[in-house]
C-alpha cells in the first residue's frame, strides 16, 4: 500500500493539533475549527490511496457511504459526522472528538472492564445498533477500537467507514471489517442480512468479551468462544 503521508498542518479551515490513529486509507486527526474554535476528528484520506486500484473499486465506494451520513445518525451513542467532502485527490470527514479514547486499552492486563461495566455498554451499544439499523444503516465492524469513551461508561459507536446501506447500491461490497469481530455472513460472503446483524447483538458482545475476558471472541482459550460461535 502507498506510504503515508506527512501531518500537514491545516486541512480547509481545520487547524491540526495531532494524529489519533491511522485506518486502512487514512489518518484521524485532532482538529480545531479555525472558526468556532471548537475541537473535531477529522478523517483523511491519505493522498497516495487516490491511485491505488482497490481505493476505487472499494474504499471510495465506502468512504462516500459514511460521508452521506453526515447529520443523518443523531444518537447520544453514536459518533457525530458534521461534514465531509471528496473529490478526485483529496476527501475527508469531520466528526465529534470523543476525547477518552476507545475501549482497545481495556481488552488484556489490569484494565479490563468489571462485568457490570461491560453490560452497560453492551446495552448503549445495542441501543445504538439498533437506531441506526432503523435508518437502513448496519455497521459491520464493531469492535473496541470503533468504540469510543467519553466518561465512565459513556459510550459512542464510530467509524463507519464499513457500513451497509440497507436501501444502497446492491453492488455494495459485503467482506468488509475486522475477521475476528464478523458475523458468518461476512465471512462466507454471503449477503448482508440487515435485520438478522442489526438485531442480534453478537458484535457488541464478541467486542465485550475482550473487553471483560481478556481475550480474542473465537480464541480457543476464551471462555466465550463457545457461545459466540453458535
């Protein structure tokens, strides 16, 4: 894949402070309005993409779905999308800035999440799951990195650079996401069952499991591998 390119310093009106993570096409940076002064995430697309043959055959169709949802999810546990704009050498998304992180920190060692805490954002999850499953929106990648921390267990679904569009081009592509967080339909290529993904909660609990046992959800060594393989 191309080699990343450097921080710039300003995207647009965007003054940026830091980078917070890198994704399969881009970077995510922290952001100020130049403006309003407020704080953003901002996702870029990383230029060198544009020319690689996957990136139109695949990224850019998915970019340009998680763009289009930019004001359309209003949900207390759902990552915010502003803005975005794209053309033919550049794109990138503005988001809500989630300042505590994600829940990857708390999947091993002495951070895992007590039971109880785990089940709450397993409710807040689902919750959120379910909205955007009512807006013709399945996510298709929830794992603890895409779930964000703001205090406590206060909790926001992002990047849904991944998702179906229930009423979207049926050419959308279905093996999307992370192998150890997909349902069977991802995995086998099967088409995308809207109503079966969105309403069972195996993805909130196979990211929980890390969350709480510490471990990968089909690990042979995993107390919950067993029940999240039915």
């Amino acid at each position: 894949m191309p080699a990343r390119a450097p921080c710039p310093a300003r995207i647009g009106k965007y003054e940026i402070q830091r980078a917070l993570g890198k994704g399969a096409v881009g970077t995510v940076y922290l952001a100020r309005d130049g403006f309003s002064g407020q704080d953003i995430a901002l996702k870029v697309i990383d230029p060198g993409f544009f020319k690689h043959p996957e990136f139109r055959e695949i990224y850019r169709p998915q970019f340009e779905i998680e763009a289009s949802l930019a004001g359309k999810l209003d949900h207390p546990h759902i990552v915010s999308i502003y803005d975005a704009v794209l053309t033919d050498d550049a794109g990138h998304i503005v988001m809500e800035y989630v300042p505590g992180g994600n829940l990857a920190p708390y999947v091993s060692g002495r951070k895992l999440l007590p039971v109880d805490s785990a089940v709450e954002v397993v409710f807040k999850c689902c919750g959120a799951l379910d909205y955007a499953f009512r807006h013709g929106i399945v996510h298709r990648d929830i794992k603890p990195a895409n779930i964000m921390v703001g205090e406590g267990t206060d909790i926001k679904i992002g990047d849904f650079g991944a998702a179906y569009l229930r009423h979207g081009d049926a050419s959308q592509t279905i093996r999307l996401g992370t192998p150890s967080y997909m349902s069977p339909e991802q995995i086998e290529e099967r088409s995308a069952r809207h109503r079966r993904s969105a309403m069972r909660p195996g993805p909130s609990s196979r990211s929980i499991s890390r969350t709480s046992a510490g471990c990968a959800p089909r690990s042979s060594r995993c107390p919950t591998a067993k029940s999240t393989r039915r």
